[in-house]
C-alpha cells in the first residue's frame, strides 16, 4: 500500500513515518523544499516529491494515485489565534484534500485537535459537541465538516467514496519540540544552570503522550482498511502540568525550583481536560 504523508517532517510527522516503514508501507512524504536530514533517519527510505500547499495551481507528481493520505500539514501553529488558520491553511488543505479525492485516494487520515472541543473540561469523547474558541480550532471544525460533506456527495453521485478517519490530537512531547514549549524550555533552563523555572500555577489537568506514541497511533489509523471515523489521539488519563514537569526533571536527575503563578492559565483551554480513547481501542481490537 501506498501512503502519502503531508508534514512529514514536522513534530508529529517525522514520528508517524518510522512507523509506516515499519509496517511495511510503502512511503511517499510531500514536501515544499529539500529534507534536512538532521535526525531523520528514514528519508533514504521514502520517495519525496515537491508540493506546495499555498499553489492555487497545484501540480501534483505523485505516485498513481496514492491508496492512503496523512494529512498532517499546518502552517501558523505558533499562533492559535491567527485568521490565516481560516483565511490560509483551511482552503489549501479543501483544495489538496478534493483533488486527492477526485483522483481516487481511498483512504484520507486527517490530524484534527482537542482544541476543537473549546472550553469543555472533564473526560471528552468523540461524540462530545464541538465549541472551538480559536480560529485553529474553529478551521479544522470546518474542514473535518467539508470533508464528510464531499465524501457523503461521491457517494450520491457515483456510488464510491473514500474512507475517513478524523485524529484529534491531544498533547505530545518529545523530539523535534518547538523549542518555545514547556518541556523544551525547562530543559533549557536546567542546562543553563537556572535555579528556578517560571511557569503557569500548574494545576491544569491535560492530556499528554510522547510522540512517539502519537505517531505509532496514526500508522495503525494509516493500515486500517476503511475509516475510523473521529478519533482522540491522547493517553486517556489526565495529569497535571506541574505534576508532568515534576516527572521529568526526576527522570534528568536535574535540580531546579518551579516558580508557580507567574504565567495565567492560558484562555483558550479549559483548566482540566482529557480525552476518551475508546473508539482507538475498539479499532485496535479488531482483527
């Protein structure tokens, strides 16, 4: 089987490939410019051709017809906030998703967020109503929205239609961080020699998972045979903030003093929220 990976070389990307591979996939990563090959182990082990998302005349050399696309590729995610999320990345992803649709994809694997979710605490299943607050949030409602829409339109139309599965990705940790995150600045900080770390009060209870781990869950979404439908990417469990970093700085056997209350709780997330992780697990179970 022939998988196309989109920002394949981002946080959640360069995790979800190796697990491809191993899985005996065929790989074929989708990128605008040359890989740096810095800590890529896999990019002799894939075909890469050039796509560039923001082309309104997007020209695609791909293998014929790929049978499975992930669809990681984002832009502005530094900025949950920014409108580009809905004025930007929203029509390029409608616009590459539709042609890879119209050109007989069957399978369309789609990296959604708990951000979709808004402000809702507790334990939050897939059939949990969506109340985005950030243009993030709010762009990726509306693009899981458009896709069951066209998919639902070829069925009427021809008979035939492409598979769905809709990942909404809690919180990860792990290699290839943006250096502007909480564990990446911590270690930072221990490496500098800091005595104390600033940080939020800590308390806010989150959902979090190495990437690693992310990524091996969106392979096995990749090697399913019909769509999973929505799906909450996360541990299941909760844990707080201040509690997570205590883990860590323990397993670096670091010493240095959390300075709680000095950051707000972010406004856009609720203080405590996690997800549900059965549907996963029900997929996973069949055989």
């Amino acid at each position: 089987m022939t998988v196309l990976v989109t920002g394949a070389t981002g946080f959640v990307g360069r995790h979800v490939v190796p697990h491809l591979l191993r899985d005996g996939q065929e790989v074929v990563v989708a990128t605008r410019s040359p890989i740096d090959e810095s800590g890529l182990a896999w990019v002799d082990q894939v075909r890469r051709v050039e796509l560039d998302l923001g082309d309104a005349d997007l020209e695609m050399d791909l293998p014929a017809s790929p049978e499975t696309v992930v669809h990681l590729a984002w832009g502005n995610l530094q900025n949950f906030r920014s409108i580009d999320h809905l004025d930007v990345e929203l029509p390029r992803a409608k616009r590459f998703l539709r042609r890879l649709a119209d050109g007989g994809c069957k399978r369309i694997i789609v990296a959604g967020t708990c951000l979709e979710y808004g402000l809702q605490n507790g334990c939050l299943g897939v059939d949990a109503s969506t109340k985005p607050v950030t243009a993030y949030g709010l762009a990726k409602v509306q693009l899981h929205e458009y896709l069951r829409m066209l998919q639902a339109s070829r069925m009427r139309e021809t008979g035939q239609t492409f598979e769905l599965t809709w990942a909404r990705i809690f919180y990860l940790h792990g290699e290839g961080q943006s250096p502007r995150s909480l564990l990446p600045l911590l270690r930072s900080a221990i490496q500098r020699g800091d005595k104390t770390f600033p940080m939020s009060g800590g308390e806010q209870l989150r959902d979090f998972l190495p990437a690693t781990e992310v990524g091996r869950m969106l392979a096995d979404l990749a090697w399913n045979t019909t769509g999973a439908g929505t799906v909450n990417i996360c541990k299941g469990t909760p844990i707080s903030v201040r509690r997570l970093i205590e883990e860590h700085i323990a397993s670096w056997d670091a010493k240095i003093d959390l300075q709680l209350g000095v950051y707000p709780y972010p406004d856009y997330e609720p203080l405590a929220f996690w997800g549900d992780r059965t549907p996963f697990e029900t997929l996973r179970a069949k055989p």
